[in-house]
C-alpha cells in the first residue's frame, strides 16, 4: 500500500527560478496520464469550482496547475484570438478540495475543450499556454 509518507519520501519537488513551474521527481514523474504537461478539468469542491490547463504538478499534497476558469473559458479564447494575451494563472489547490481531474479529450462527436480553443484562435493549447509561462516569467524578471 502506497501511503502519504512513502510518496514524500520517493519524490523529490522544486520550483524553478521563478517559481512558475513545478519540477517532480522520483515515483510522480511521468506515471499514468495525470503527468506534469497534460491538459486537464479540474472539479473542485468547497467552493465548487471548475479549471481548465496544464498540470505543473501532481502530489499527495495537491495539484499545481496553469490554467483558466471554465466560466471564463469562451471569453478568454475570444480575447486570446482578438490578441490579447492569455491569462492563466499558476494556481495550487491542496488535495482535499480536488474532487475530480479528467484529461481534456474528445467525447464522441463533441470536440476537447483544447480542440475548441485551436479552432477558435489558430493556436494549440499546449502553445498558448507555454507562451503564458514565458510571458509571467518575463515580466516577473
């Protein structure tokens, strides 16, 4: 049985210079879809709460992610598409409040949330949401 302690134990988690991203180490790393750079749905609870982004880190802890509100979602990808820079945000949310993380696909006919916001500016998520990064940590500089 795999407990809290075992998981601190075999990992390893830094931040960056910046502190902008999120670098695991160890059992973590790379296991099953849920690794650092996948682009998820997050359901949160108390308040109940809805995200969309990329995972910076996954822990016992909690889950580090850059991302948006899904409330906000079709505004957001209308401004990015009119050139307005996107604001994803770095954001913790300690286990205890993560209720659900599913992977941003496609459903049947319906298109990923990623798909949708590809169609809509002319750019992949993953690369707005890496432009994202670099541009906080720019400006941050």
């Amino acid at each position: 049985m795999v407990t809290k302690a075992k998981v601190r134990k075999a990992t390893s988690r830094r931040f960056d210079k910046n502190n902008s991203q999120l670098h695991v180490t160890g059992s973590e790393a790379g296991t099953g879809p849920f690794r650092p750079g996948a682009i998820v749905l997050v359901t949160l609870n108390n308040p109940r709460e809805k995200f969309w982004g990329v995972i910076l880190g996954l822990s016992a802890e909690g889950l580090g992610l850059r991302g948006i509100e899904l409330s906000s979602f079709d505004d957001t990808s209308r401004a990015f598409a009119a050139g307005e820079p996107l604001p994803a945000a770095a954001l913790f949310f300690p286990m205890h409040r993560v209720e659900r993380i599913e992977l941003d696909l496609p459903v049947a006919a319906l298109p990923s949330l990623s798909e949708q916001f590809a169609s809509r500016t002319g750019v992949e998520a993953e690369r707005a949401l890496s432009q994202a990064i670099s541009r906080q940590r720019r400006a941050g500089a």
